[in-house]
C-alpha cells in the first residue's frame, strides 16, 4: 500500500512538472489576434442564430400546414 502512494505521489509530480514545461513550450496570442478571433466567434454565432431562426420558422409553418391539412 505504501508502495502505491509512493508510486502515486512521484507520477503526479512527474505530470505536473512536464505540465510546467509544456506550458513554457506554448506561444499565446497577443491581443490583436484575441479580438479579431473573437470578433468572428460572435459574427458568426449571429449569422447561425438568424439562419436557424429562419428555419425554425419556415418548418414551423409547414408542419403547422402539414397537420391543418390532415386535421380538416
């Protein structure tokens, strides 16, 4: 049982030192690149917000005909 948590302790400190080190290894976006990314990102959750809704409302009408017409 010992042996495990020793085994256990030294993986765990084995994976976070390589963490810190793959951390080091990591090139981070300076902010121009943030906000343009950014800027797309909500452009483009608008433009698939206003098409679902068109077609929402497009299926909405037809199954509303669809069961008008089976229902009279």
């Amino acid at each position: 049982m010992a042996a495990d948590v020793k085994v256990w302790a030294q993986e765990t400190k084995d994976y976070v030192n390589d963490l810190k080190l793959e951390m080091r290894r990591v090139t981070w976006p300076n902010r121009k690149q943030v906000e343009g990314t950014t800027a797309v990102v909500i452009i483009s959750v608008f433009a698939f917000a206003g098409y679902f809704a068109i077609v929402d409302s497009l299926l909405v009408k037809a199954i509303k005909a669809i069961l008008d017409f089976f229902t009279k």
